[in-house]
C-alpha cells in the first residue's frame, strides 16, 4: 500500500517494482517518480481526451498533459488519423520529406520572429543547439540563464547560482565539468538590475540570455514587463543574442506563444511539446541572419538521425492545423480563471496560505502567503502541504503535476463542468491536507 495515499494500486506497484529492476529509479525521466511528493507513480494504461486510465483501472482528470503537449487532449482523431496514415508511408527514412517544409511552414506562420526553423527531437537538443548557435554567430563564450528555470539537460544548462557574489555557475550535477559550468552565469528570475550589473561586469563576453518568458519550471512564474524590457534592451546593446525557451510555453499561451501574448521579439525561440502533439518533435529558429548559419547553409554543426520524422511531423501538422481552427486560447483562459477564482476563494475559507500564479491555461497553486516571482520566494512553499495535497487529488481523482516546482496544464477540453469537478475535489483534499 502506498503510505501516502488512501487508494490501493496494486499494479502500479508491482509494475514500478518490476521497472526499478531494469531502468534507474524506475521511470525513464526523474520528474516521473513522484520524488517531491513521496509514494509512487502510477503506471498508466491509456488516456482519452482530458482523461487518464492507470492499469489498476482508476480514471484521472488529467492536468499535466504530458507536461505541456496534450492541449488538444489524449487520442485527438485528427492527430491519430495523420499519424497513422503517414505511418502506412513509412516510418523514417533519413531523407527530407514534403511535411517538414509543411510543418516548418506553419511554424513560420505563427512565430512571426522565427524566418527560418530547424527541427530537432527534443526540447534539450533545441535549446543546447540555440546556445551552440548563439556562441557560434558572436565568437563569445558565456551564457545567462535565471535560478528556476529549466531548459533540458544539456551540460552548460544543468547549472545553478554559484555563489551570489559572482553568479559564476557550479555543476548541479556530478559529470558536469567545472569548466563548462564556469561560462554558465545563473541571475535570479525577474531581477533586471542582477542583469544589468552582468552585463556591465561581462557585457563582451556575454553570447546570449536564455529565458523561459513565462516561467513553468519552478512552478508558474510570470516575467515583470520591466524584466523583459531589461532582456531585451540589453542583450540588444551589447551584441548578445535573447533566446526564448518556448517549448512549454509555445502554442499553449497563444498560437504564437508567449512572444505573441507580450509582444516580445527575441533573436531565436526553442519550441517542443505541442509542436509534436506529443510525439517527439521539438526545433528551434529566428531571424534569418542567424539561422543561416547553422549546417550545411553556414558553419555551425547540429545533426540529428530522426529530426523532422515522418511520424511526429504529421502529428505536428495536424496538432497546429487543428488549433488554428479552434482556436482554443480564449476558452482556455476562461477556465483557466475559474479555476484559479476557484481555488483562490477555496484557500481563502479554509484559512490557508496560498498564492495562486496563472497565465492562460498554465497554474501552479504555491502553498505559501507570499508572492511568488521568483525561485528563492517559490522555495519559500510548504512542499510538504503540497504532497499531501497532490494525493489527496489523486485519490479524488484529479492528476496534478507530482512537484510544487511544476505547472499545471489545462487542456482545450477542461471546459467549465470539470472545473468545477476540480474545485470539488480540491475543497475536500485541501481539508484533508491541512487536516493536523
Ligand atoms: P525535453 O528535453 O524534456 O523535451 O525538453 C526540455 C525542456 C526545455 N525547456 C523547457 C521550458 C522545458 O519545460 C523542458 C522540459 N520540461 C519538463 C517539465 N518541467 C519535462 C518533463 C520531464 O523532464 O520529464
């Protein structure tokens, strides 16, 4: 029995057990293991629309969607047919095809900052390749990135804030060498004077910023509009490049992503997740000068055996093509405010500290009184309340992302009677979890 919930799974168990014998730690990405909230993960069976079904036969309204990409819901029959009928054609044949120039195109279409695209087959690639990209187009060396944030596991990524006194980075991770760490400043989120003082202290040697725009990684962050006139103003004055790490964030907060929704214009933008609906496709692009100078059209090397696969280009054509067509964002903002409006007055009668960050349809509910907007005032959450309210979810049936530090993902058919089935759930687990 899993000591921290009330509902037994005996399945999952036995399948997490079996899985532990073979791949480390039992899953094969760590934010799988239900490490920040104890107990173990579920093993799930299949998923349909906003629902997921573990072996053990227990259903789940399911609000992390793959963590991002699922915000048509599970099993769309539009993604379903494509992939299936260009399946029937093959599965890869390490030669372009029509649908890469096709889904690139619809990219292009609503990035209007990105003028050329390269595909890639995940998020880590196209972030790792745009920080290869930045340094190879100024000849510079250093990076910034912000303590919070996360942009796959690429070396000079997996870094956090060294001492506060330099930001130089330190490994944090064993197998991350002190000099790669080294060219890794790491500033904390939302704090344009810490990058304004980078700039003058490293400004020459500084070859890009690398940023979520709406920060999902540490929890649901929202960027200050003065923060982001510091991005961009500064990296613009001192010949660095603005990457915008939109791999959760695009097509989900608008079909041009966070850029579109603020109104921002960075040099090149990471994407994933939905960009494959939920098959493995992620790329990255910008300005045309810049792209140009990525293999074979210029010197920079970045290569890939299954980038621009026949399978998870139909997915993402037809995952794009559909959103075009419903156009979700404003429905998707409508429920993703009544959870919030919801959750908020539920933490309000119940007497618990609580701050509740939203943009569109990403949230993350910080069990703590403070605001949050940034990693040091994330941190400040009770994750132990977290945990038990994470279970108490579950064991109502409701799928929330297994870490304070993550956010939530509303799909397109989230609609108003299961929110309302949410805040139901939420009202009873919230009383469970304070409960001493
Ligand atoms: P992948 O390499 O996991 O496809 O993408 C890395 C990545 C890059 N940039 C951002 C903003 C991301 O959120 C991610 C991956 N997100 C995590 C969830 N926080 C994926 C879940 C996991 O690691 O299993």
């Amino acid at each position: 029995m899993n000591p921290v919930s009330k509902v037994d799974r005996p399945k999952s168990t036995e399948a997490f057990r079996r899985a532990k014998s073979l791949i480390p730690g039992g899953v094969n990405s760590p934010a799988r293991a239900f490490g920040a909230v104890g107990g173990e993960p579920l093993f799930i069976q299949r998923a349909e629309g906003p629902w997921l079904f573990d072996i053990d036969g227990q259903k789940y309204l399911d609000y992390i969607g793959s963590w991002g990409p699922m915000i048509l819901g599970h099993c769309h029959p539009l993604v379903q047919s494509a992939v299936v009928d260009a399946l029937s054609r093959g599965s890869s044949f390490g030669a372009p095809t029509e649908a890469e120039s096709h889904l690139a195109g619809l990219v292009i279409d609503a990035i209007p900052s990105m003028e050329r695209v390269r595909f890639v087959s995940s998020g880590t690639e196209a972030t790792m390749s745009a920080l290869r990209l930045a340094r190879g187009v100024t000849g510079r060396d250093k990076i910034i990135k912000f303590a919070g944030c996360y942009h796959g596991h690429a070396d000079s990524l997996l870094v956090a804030a060294g001492s506060a006194a330099t930001t130089l980075g330190v490994p944090n991770s064993p197998g991350v060498t002190k000099g790669c760490a080294q060219d890794t400043l790491v500033l904390p989120y939302n704090d344009s004077q810490a990058l304004e003082d980078a700039f003058k202290a490293e400004g020459s040697a500084i070859a890009a910023v690398i940023v979520e725009p709406v920060a999902g990684n540490m929890g649901l962050v929202p960027p200050s509009a003065d923060f982001r006139r510091a991005l961009r103003e500064l990296t613009r004055h001192h010949g660095a490049l603005l990457i915008y790490d939109e791999v959760m964030t695009g097509f989900r907060l608008a079909l041009g992503g966070a850029q579109e929704l603020l109104g921002d214009d960075p040099d090149i933008t990471a994407l994933g997740k939905i960009l494959g609906g939920g098959l493995p496709v992620a790329a990255y692009g910008g300005k045309r000068e810049f792209m140009e100078k990525v293999m074979p059209a210029g010197p920079v090397y970045q290569a890939g055996t299954l980038s621009g696969n026949p399978l998870a280009m139909a997915a993402g054509i037809a995952t794009l093509t559909e959103l075009r067509r419903l156009n979700p964002w404003p429905a998707l903002e409508e429920q993703g405010a009544r959870l919030e409006d919801g959750l908020r007055d539920l933490c309000v009668r119940l007497g618990i500290p609580a701050t509740i960050n939203r943009v569109g349809s990403m949230w993350t509910l910080f069990f703590t009184g403070q605001p949050v907007t940034d990693y040091a005032s994330a941190k400040s959450s009770d994750t132990a309340l977290f945990g038990r309210f994470f279970w108490a979810m579950m064991d109502r049936g409701i799928y929330l992302p297994c870490s304070q530090f993550e956010a939530a993902f509303n799909s397109a058919l989230h609609d108003a009677a299961l929110i309302d089935l949410t805040l139901k759930a939420a009202e009873g687990a919230l009383a469970e979890a304070t409960r001493g």
